[in-house]
C-alpha cells in the first residue's frame, strides 16, 4: 500500500504517529520526508484523502 501524506511540519505530532501505527499495524514501513512546494497545496490534500478512500479497506480496521 502507498498513502501520500502532506502537512505542515507543526501536524506532525503524537495523533500523527498513532494514526500511522494504526493503518500499517503489524506491517514494516519505510518514511520519506521531503518539503514540497505549496502553491497546490488545496488540491493536493483532497487528491491525497481521495487516494486513501479508494485504497482503503474497512476490514483492515477492526
């Protein structure tokens, strides 16, 4: 599974982490981390949550 993620530096936080050790429990994953330009930024976080709603599988969270 690929989930594309951006915010800003101050959003990553505790709740951050927990929702991430949530959707890949039980799983290895690697992290990339690379600033990004945010002109498009309105765009790009509903592309993003609409890429995850697609991909996503209820039974995965019980």
């Amino acid at each position: 599974m690929y989930t594309l993620y951006k915010l800003n530096q101050a959003d990553l936080n505790e709740n951050f982490l927990q929702a991430l050790q949530l959707l890949f429990s039980g799983k290895t994953i690697e992290i990339s981390v690379r600033e990004v330009d945010a002109a498009n930024e309105s765009t790009d976080i509903w592309q993003a949550i609409q890429r995850f709603r697609q991909s996503m599988n209820p039974t995965d969270y019980p």
